[in-house]
C-alpha cells in the first residue's frame, strides 16, 4: 500500500508566490532559461537552472543552493514549523484538477509501490542529483498519478472551502491555489487514506525522482545505521487522482528526410498505413492507430493497417508503432532518445509548432493521439517501459512553491 507523509515545507512569502513560481526546469532550452530568468530574477528557475546566473568557474549546483538559502534569510521564502500537507489546485481553460502534496518513501520506489513507464538518461540523473546534494533540498515535486478514492477527494474539496494560502494565474494562464493543512486530526485523516492506495504512478518528474532514489542510496551507504526517517529518505511529490488528469500529445519532428522525395517517403510508409492527403487542413487523429504527418507540400493523415496493431501494452501504444514501422525503417533512427535528427513537441504548443518547423528546415513532423491514462498504468503494472516522450501532462506543476529540505533540523516531528 502507498504511504504519503506531511512535511514542513520551505516555501515562498505569500506575497512573492506567483513571481517565483517557475515552470519545471527541462520545459525551457538554455536560450529560453536565460531570458525567462533576465525577465523575472525572482523566478525559481535561477535556483532551478543556475547556469543562467553561475559566473565563469563557478559551480552552479553550489550557486543554487546558496541563492535558496540566502533568499530564505532575506524574507523571500519561510519555513513551516510543523509537519503538513498541502492541497493544490491547478485550473486552465476549463480544465481542473486537485492533489495532494506531501512526501513518500524512497523505498516505495525500491519495492515497486511507486511505478514508472519510462527511462531515464544518466546525464539528466547526475545533473538532478548534483542540484539537490547543492541545495541539500528537493525543489520540484514529482507528479504522481493513483486510481481515484472517493474518501481523498472528499478530504480534499474539504479543506478548499477554507481561504487558499496561494491564489494566483501565471503568465500562461494556468490558475494555481493552494491549501495547507495543519490539524494533526486532518493529516491523520489523509495518511489513513492513501493507506487504501495500491500503487502511484510517476506522471511526470522520472529523472527528479530517480535522483531523489540515487541520493538517498548513497546516504545509506554513508549511514548504514540510518532509521528510514531521516528527511533524505522521502519523495517530494504531488498526487493526483486519475479521473482528473488530462494526457496531450506529444509529437515528433525529423529535421530531414533520409534522402528521400516526398513520394518515396509516402511510398515506404504506404506498407504499412492506408494514406489520405488533407492538403492545408491539419491531419489531427481522431483515434489510437491514426497519425498526422506534414512535410512542405501538407498534411496526410496515416490509419496502421489492421495486421500491424498489437495487443501488447508497449507494442501496441502508438509511439511504438510509429517508432517500429516508419521512425527506424524509414527514417534510420534506431534510438530516438540520442538521435539528434529528432526532436519532441509537446501537444500545447499545437500543429502550427509542427508546420513552422517542417517548412524552416524540412524533414516531416507527426501529429500523435495522446496517450491515455489507462495505457499508462497498463505499461507500468506489467513492469514495462513506453517509447520516449510517450506523455505530455498539462498543466504543468510549478517548481519553488513547495520545496523539500533535507537538513536534519528542518523535518523534525514528521510523521
């Protein structure tokens, strides 16, 4: 069963809560950090990605760690004295969902209770670890997802009819509130709750949390005597009841065509998927098996012809097929998580993203149907892992509004 614990929060002023708010740090590329950080000093991203603010021969984890706690002495964030959980709330263009913040044992994850779908590379692991041995603090929650409970849902619209702690809309239009709760009464009622949760499911932060699992590792074998409760021990996360949650695509765009024309490419992909020409109108999916491609004469929408679907819950998904019968054969990447040629739209930005990028520099993108939860949780129960950039969750958890901190002095009394 799961086990979710109240935490003293370190966490912003209210009054600075939407200027530090940030995006999570691997949504912007270095040109993006630079000026985000340029526009907004304040914004969490600075500590997030301190290579926008390092000076030349500095480290930058080092850099991190001490503009957070320096920003703590100055008033910009406060610390709890008490263990509690937070309720978050997050709302756009008529969508909302709420969850619950606090943090869950690394052990969870060793024993499978915590369940992914994806890999992870080493060098975005090592750079995550870096930053919290740097800050000595976990400053962007995990998204974790769990089959929906009535009791947690009705704890939680509970304590939202109490005036929120945080109530502010970001720039991008996203609505973010929040509602801390204190009552030991109350935390005990959510504790006893996610007690009846089978499994969590990471939705999104795979490479935060293999970090916070290898940094907690390598404390142990420094401390074989640890307890299991040293704050080093445990997960920042944010779970989210499945019913709630909201999956986009994510799209694929190959910089060129392997030397082909235009027909050869439709030629090589017509063995496998029935072809219809859209011209200027945009080939959006309407189904799993379908698929839009543009290169610079239009769209075409793709349909798998029916002897090439699977069963499988990884074959089956849709970035496998698109991975098996045209990424590799036809376009020659093997592995489309170190192949430069590729690179990865998340379904917000929408296909004019795609189109704008086909017609500057060429090559043909793909319009996917999004991933949906229930192949997601298919994958993971099986022990399984998706294709790369299977799954786009929006909106997008803030980094810096609820922060972990690994010092001993911070977390006493947690439950």
């Amino acid at each position: 069963m799961a086990e979710l614990r109240p935490f003293a929060a370190l966490r912003p002023a209210c009054r600075y809560a939407g200027q530090i708010a940030a995006l999570p740090y691997d949504v912007f590329d270095e040109k993006e950090a630079l000026q985000e950080v340029e526009e907004n000093p304040l914004t969490f991203l600075a500590i997030d990605r301190p290579e926008t603010i390092a000076k030349a021969g500095e480290d930058r984890y080092e850099v991190a760690g001490r503009l957070l706690w320096q920003r703590l002495e100055a008033g910009y964030f406060e610390e709890e004295d008490s263990p509690c959980y937070y309720i978050y709330e997050l709302s756009s263009k008529g969508h909302s969902q709420t969850g619950i913040a606090g943090v869950a044992p690394v052990d969870d994850y060793l024993s499978g209770t915590i369940r992914r779908h994806e890999n992870t590379r080493t060098e975005k692991e090592e750079d995550r670890i870096a930053h919290v041995k740097g800050c000595m603090a976990q400053t962007g929650p995990i998204f974790l997802a769990y089959r929906a409970k009535r009791e947690i849902r009705a704890l939680q619209e509970e304590e939202k009819r109490r005036r929120p702690l945080y109530d502010f809309t970001a720039k991008d239009g996203v609505r973010h509130r929040i509602w801390r709760v204190q009552d030991p009464e109350k935390t005990g009622a959510f504790l006893a709750a996610f007690e009846k949760v089978e499994n969590l499911y990471i939705a999104d932060g795979h490479h935060r949390c293999a970090a916070a699992v290898s940094f907690a590792l390598s404390m142990r074998r420094r401390h074989p005597d640890y307890t299991g409760r040293e704050p080093w021990n445990f997960i920042l996360a944010v779970l989210f009841g499945d019913d709630e949650l909201k999956i986009l695509d994510y799209n694929r765009v190959v910089r060129d065509l392997n030397g082909m024309t235009d027909r050869q490419l439709l030629a090589r992909i017509a063995a496998c998927f029935e072809i219809d020409f859209t011209g200027e109108e945009v080939a959006r999916p309407r189904c799993k098996g379908e698929f839009g491609m543009y290169v610079k004469d239009g769209w075409y929408l793709l349909t798998v012809r029916e002897e090439y679907k699977s069963p499988d819950p990884v074959d089956g998904l849709d970035t496998a097929l698109l991975q098996k019968y045209v990424l590799e054969p036809v376009f020659g990447i093997r592995d489309p998580r170190r192949d430069e040629r590729i690179s990865f739209v998340g379904g917000l930005r929408g296909p004019a993203e795609l189109e704008a990028k086909v017609n500057r520099d060429g090559g043909a993108a793909f319009l996917l149907y999004p991933t949906s939860l229930k192949e997601l949780f298919a994958v993971a129960d099986a022990g399984r892992l998706m294709p790369p950039k299977s799954t786009w969750f929006e909106p997008k958890l803030r980094s810096g509004l609820l922060i972990y901190s690994l010092k001993e002095q911070s977390q006493e009394g947690m439950l």
